[in-house]
C-alpha cells in the first residue's frame, strides 16, 4: 500500500531497507521501563512516608491510599500516551525513510513529547465534548504531521528537475471539466 503514495503524479516507492522489528521491540520494552521506574519512585515515596510515620498517623493511611491511587491512575493514562506518541514517531521516522522518489526522499522531524501532548489534548477534548471534537482533533495531529514533513533533496537542481517535470504533464483536464459544467471561479476583485 505504500507503493500508492503519490506526490502530485509522480509515486514514491517503498525500498524496505530497514527492520521495524526494533520498533515492536521498543513499543513492548518502553512501558516496562517506564512502569519500573514509576514503581521505583512509588516505592521510594512509600518508604519515605513508612520512615515519617507520624506524619502518615496524621493525615490517616486511607488518605495516603487515595493519593496513591489517583497518581498511580495519572501515570498509567501517562505512560499509554507517552509511550503511543514515541511508537508512532519511531514508526513516522521509519516509513520516511523507506519512501522515496528517485533520490527524493521523505524526511519527519516529530519530537514525542509534542505528539504525545497533542494527543492528550485531543482526547481531551474529545472526551469532554462528547464526541464532538473530534473533527478538530483529527485536524489538529494532521496539521502537526505536516508541518513536520519535509523533503529531502541531494540537491536544489533536483528539485528544479521535478517541478518542471510535473508542469509538462499537466493536461487541460480540469479546465475542460471545469468548461463542460459552467462553472465560474472568479474571487470578485
């Protein structure tokens, strides 16, 4: 399917020169990591409180369970977003460079941290709207795909080659089309 993809008229072809084994190796590892990290610092915190136990006396134990529980729910809401963003940046970062149109090649600049606060935005806002956000929100990732979506040229002539390639196969397609429906494209200036 990535054959398909297309710039302007002129296809890019997928050479598969690298494995996206170490992608699914990461995507399986990264949240174990990031979990025996979170359970590290929970388990030092608990210690810490254990050592000050007047203080857990004080503020009562089913308290100090329920902050437990609401920090340990933010890291798990956490570490799924962060580590969707990292996968699907690793998987951007893969695909651009397997594409290419002779020695045109894709090149993505995602950083994780961003998509990753993208994407808890938009589900955000598509929680809290019911649903309704949803249009913006795919917009939103899009436009943030886009912008960090570039060309990569051996050189400024190559680029100069392939513009002018596409001007000389462009045909009067549309504006016959445009001619046999009567339609008016005038910005009234």
């Amino acid at each position: 399917t990535l054959n398909r993809v297309k710039y302007g008229d002129t296809k890019f072809t997928f050479k598969n020169t690298e494995s996206m084994y170490p992608i699914f190796i990461g995507a399986l590892f990264l949240p174990l990591a990031i979990g025996f990290g979170i359970s590290v610092l929970f388990g030092a915190v608990y210690f810490l409180a254990k050592a000050l136990s007047s203080t857990v006396a004080l503020l009562g134990a089913s308290s100090l369970i329920q902050v437990g529980t609401i920090l340990g729910t933010i890291a798990i809401y956490g570490t799924t977003f962060y580590t969707y963003a990292v996968v699907r940046t690793w998987t951007y970062e893969y695909l651009s460079r397997q594409l290419f149109i002779d020695d045109v090649r894709l090149n993505t600049n995602m950083v994780a941290s961003e998509l990753g606060m993208i994407n808890f935005i938009n589900f955000l806002l598509i929680v809290f709207t019911a649903g309704l956000g949803t249009p913006w929100a795919i917009v939103r990732f899009r436009k943030y795909v886009l912008e960090k979506l570039s060309l990569q040229l051996p050189n400024a002539q190559k680029l100069d080659e392939f513009v002018s390639s596409q001007s000389k196969a462009e045909t009067a397609e549309g504006d016959a089309a445009a001619d046999i429906f009567d339609i008016d494209f005038d910005f009234g200036f």
